[in-house]
C-alpha cells in the first residue's frame, strides 16, 4: 500500500472512529418527523403512533412535523435538504415511489437522495364516499359515477398521493375519468367528505376507519387482496367488480443522505421496537393495519422497497401517461 493510500485509509478510520463517538450518545436533543401531508390524516395518524413509542424509547422527543402540499414532495424534498445529523427524519408511503415517475421535475432524487431507516406498516385502502350518495354497493357506485361524471367530484391528496394513486386506478379501470380536487392531505379532504363538499375518495383504513364504523361515510370497498377482519361485510374491490384492483400503502422512514450509519442503525433499532409496543399494535389493528415485521423494519428492507415499487409503478404510470411539473 503506497504512503498516501496509508494516509487516506487511516483518515478514514478516523473518522469513522470519531463519528461513531460523536454520535454515541445521539439522540441529544429533540428529533423532528416529517410528515408529507396535513395533520389528522392517515400518514399523519401512523407517524404519531410510531413517534410516541419511539421516543420514550430514544430518551427524546420525536415532533411531528407536517409540511403538506404536491401530493408529498414537499416534505420530501425539505427533508432531502435537511443537515444529515440524525435530527431530521421523514416518514413517507408509496408516494416516495410513484413520485419519482409521476413528477418531471423533483427538487431531489427519491432514491439517493436519502438513507434508509426501514419499513413501517402497509395500510389496505378504501373506496368511500359522502354518505348520502345513494348507491348502495360497488356495482351501484360505477355505474352511478358513468352517469354523472361531469359532476361527480374525487378528493385526493395531490399528485403522487396515495390516494390519487387509487382514484386513478379506479378512473382508469371505469374507463371515465373524473373531476379531482386536490388536499394537503387527506385528514382535510375527510372534513369535506363528512361535509358533503366532495363525493367520493379513497383513502387508508387508518384515516377512514372511524367514519365507517360511525356511519358518517359510506364504504364500498377494500383494496387489500381478501376482506380485513375490522370490516368482513366490505368486498373488496376485486368481488365488488374490479378485477386486479389491490393497493397497499407502504411507509417507510429515510433519513437525508449522509446521515451518520450509527444514527440509522440507531432509528431503526428503535422502530422495530415500537413496531412490537403493544399499545402501537393495537392501534395498528383497530386501523386495520399491521407493523411491519422485524426484518422489514430495517434500512436494507426499505431501499429494496423502493427500489423495486419505483420499478413496478413506471410502466403503470407512463401506460396512464399523466405527470406533474
Ligand atoms: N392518505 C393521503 C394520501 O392520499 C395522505 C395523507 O394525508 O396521509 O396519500
């Protein structure tokens, strides 16, 4: 090995041994949590379990921070451009995923521009709708919605969004597109569904759980591959007349690239724990989800993830060929 190699190969021993030291006692201080869409909706709902137990956990607080707007790039990208120390994190879904193809132009690269903490949960999806919209199932639904889709309004929570995601499949598995207003995150745009300002949605379990069990909004189906146990008298889509329609929503937690590997390690640690806390599965499970497993909650786990969802929806989304500037 000449000098010079020695040199660099010993600087850098160092200055892993002195970041490893530097970051022993980490967390220091409290850890903000960015969530990409509004308060009060479904991202949002699994962030504050997962942070909750997280924190009592790291000794410091985990505040959630929601930064919505541009169906979640937003908070994307303020997290792809935070100091990579361990202070900043991001919890995100699929939208990390199909933003990639669906956006032109995005302030930063979802998979470089950010290191890997691990999975979270998948949430099914459901179609709902304000629940006086007289059709009584599915079938009813399409049908109703060709009739009337000039007028019929679908909110969602911004391009890349989950639930555009979903709405889109639908349009595109009905043959009838339909007019779209987009929300900072599904938490407002369940208030105007309540309220009768928009028409139909399809949103997470862990956002529409509550309103379907109350009533206050109308269920036609779930997206996941059989019934949930929370709800067994909802088809799901695929019996409800929608032949190949599953969506699951993955959430992943990503610290900003460069972030410190003991730091991650540290996180993820951390998140396979709180994702065992019995308080967050049962949480979990009235939302009618369920934690990730162990070996899911991991770094390794999260960027396959990506990796292989960002190559699984391109050729769906260029087939559909809408995308955002
Ligand atoms: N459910 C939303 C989505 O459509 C986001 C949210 O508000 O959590 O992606």
């Amino acid at each position: 090995m000449s000098f010079f190699k020695t040199l660099a190969v010993a600087g850098a021993m160092a200055a892993t041994l002195f970041s490893g030291a530097a970051y022993a006692e980490y967390p220091e201080r409290n850890i903000t949590m960015v969530v990409p869409f509004s308060a009060g909706g479904p991202t949002d709902t699994v962030a504050r379990l997962v942070a909750e137990s997280m924190s009592k956990d790291l000794g410091q607080q985990i505040i959630v921070e929601n930064v919505g707007g541009a169906g979640g790039t937003l908070g994307a990208g303020r997290v792809a451009s935070s100091d990579p120390d361990g202070y900043t994190v991001l919890l995100h879904h699929i939208g990390m995923a199909t933003s990639a193809t669906l956006y032109r132009k995005l302030a930063y690269d979802p998979l470089n521009a950010f290191d890997y903490v691990g999975l979270v949960t998948e949430v099914p999806m459901t179609i709902v709708a304000r629940k006086d919209l007289e059709p009584t199932d599915l079938k009813g639904l399409i049908d109703y919605v060709k009739a009337n889709k000039d007028t019929i309004t679908v909110a969602n929570a911004g391009i890349g969004a989950a639930s555009h995601l979903c709405g889109m499949l639908f349009m595109s598995a009905i043959e009838t597109p339909l007019v779209t207003v987009p929300y900072k995150g599904t938490g407002p745009a369940m208030t105007d569904l309540l309220g009768g300002q928009v028409d139909i949605m399809c949103d997470q379990t862990t956002n529409t759980t509550k309103q379907i069990q109350g009533g206050t909004i109308k269920a036609y189906a779930v997206t996941s591959p059989a019934r949930l146990e929370i709800f067994p008298d909802i088809p799901t889509a695929v019996e409800g007349g929608l032949p190949g329609f599953e969506v699951g929503i993955w959430h992943g937690v990503y610290t900003p690239k460069g972030t410190p590997e003991a730091v991650n390690t540290k996180l993820s640690a951390s998140l396979q724990k709180a994702l065992k806390d019995p308080n967050v599965m049962a949480r979990f499970a009235e939302l009618g989800t369920a934690p990730s497993s162990e070996a899911d909650a991991t770094p390794a786990a999260l960027k396959a993830k990506l990796e292989g969802e960002i190559a699984r929806w391109k050729p769906i989304i260029d087939a559909a060929g809408t995308y955002a500037d």
